[in-house]
C-alpha cells in the first residue's frame, strides 16, 4: 500500500465530502446558494434526467460533472490499493456513503445518478492510472538512475583572500619607527603627525581582515 497515494485520496476525499455534504455552511461564489442545499430528496430512477431535461447542456454538464469529479478518486485509489477491483469498490463506496449523508442529514438531493456518474468516474480514472503505470514506472526509474549516476559536488574549502599589507605587521611597524625617529630628529612634526595617521589606518585594516577570516572559519 502506497502511503504517499492513501494519504492524497484521504486528502481528496476531505475535499469530496467538503464540496457535497457541506455546501450549507459555505459558498464559493455564485456557485450555489448555502440557503438552498438545507433539503432532502431522493430519486431513484436512473437517467432520469435526460428525460426531463429540457436542453441537452443540463445532463451533459450534471453528468460530466460527476464523473470528472470521481476521477482523481480512480486514480489515486489504484495507485493506493494497487488493485482496480479495490479502488472501483471505494469509489462506490465513497459515493454512497455520500448520497446516504446527504438524504439522512437533509444536506442536498441524493440521486442514484450521481452514484452511477461517480462509479464511472472511478472507473475511468482506474483505466487512466493502469494505462499510465508503466509509462510512470519507466520515468521513476529513469529518476533514479539518473541521481544514482550524478556523482556528488566536491566540498571545496573556500580560500582566504589576500588582502593588500596582510603578513607584513612587522616590516611595516619597524618602517614607520624608523620613519617617525628620523622626522622627529629633523623636527617635521606635520609629516610625524601624516606618517602616524598613515600607519593606524594600515594596522586598523590588518586587523579587520583578520577578523574576517576568522569569523568565516578560513585558516590565516
């Protein structure tokens, strides 16, 4: 039994039930009326519509109707039970269980067309899930040939970008001593003050790229 397959017919079931027991606590639209469907009725004569029907768009759009809205049900049942005896036998099921809420709870009208749409559906939606079996089955395991063959990308660590003066704090420091003893010795304090400004911001920026690298987990 497919899990993933049961828990989207739950799922679609749900909306089933949503969009024909509880059509009086709820509206979409101009859809129908919530006021309306608080009645009970039943008919059970089949095809009764075509005799009754004045144009040939109400049965066609009543009975279209039901047997689009059941074939997801096919499909998702077959794919689910993986039998087609079990997935017809729950639509049927499924549109009674419906039908009989519906006259019970006098939540709308229960017609044994309905019923008999409804098992068509399913049975139109187990036709297209058994045709397409083999087609699904060749495209998963192409899905997974592929994936198993794709060789995993290599972790590459990520190197440490070279900043300009990085690894040279004592050439730089014992230059800048040098410079600031021989321009105090001539006493040229505005180009002392300019050399010393020159080197903080040197040292500052050395110390930010350190700290950079070490907060992204990059070796000095």
């Amino acid at each position: 039994m497919n899990r993933k397959a049961l828990g989207a017919l739950a799922a679609y079931c749900c909306v089933v039930i949503a969009l024909t027991m509880c059509k009086a606590f709820f509206r979409i639209g101009y859809l129908w009326d919530p006021a309306n469907q608080r009645r009970r009725g039943l008919s059970l004569q089949p095809l009764a519509e075509l005799h009754d029907a004045q144009s040939w768009f109400a049965p066609l759009f009543g009975y279209g109707g039901n047997i689009a809205f059941f074939i997801p049900i096919g499909v998702l049942a077959y794919v689910a039970f993986r039998d087609a005896r079990w997935a017809v036998l729950f639509g049927f099921g499924l549109s009674l269980a419906v039908e009989t809420g519906q006259y019970i709870f006098s939540l709308g009208y229960s017609d044994i067309d309905d019923l008999l749409m409804n098992t068509v559906g399913t049975l139109v939606g187990v036709g297209i899930a058994r045709r397409m079996r083999p087609a699904a089955a060749h495209l998963l395991d192409h899905a997974r040939l592929r994936r198993a063959t794709v060789l995993p990308r290599p972790r590459t660590r990520r190197r440490a970008t070279r900043r300009p003066l990085q690894g040279h704090r004592s050439l730089l420091t014992c230059t800048s001593l040098a410079t600031y003893g021989f321009l105090d010795w001539r006493g040229r304090n505005f180009a002392l003050s300019v050399c010393c400004h020159v080197h903080l911001r040197l040292d500052r920026r050395y110390h930010r790229g350190r700290l950079r690298d070490r907060g992204s987990g990059v070796p000095y």
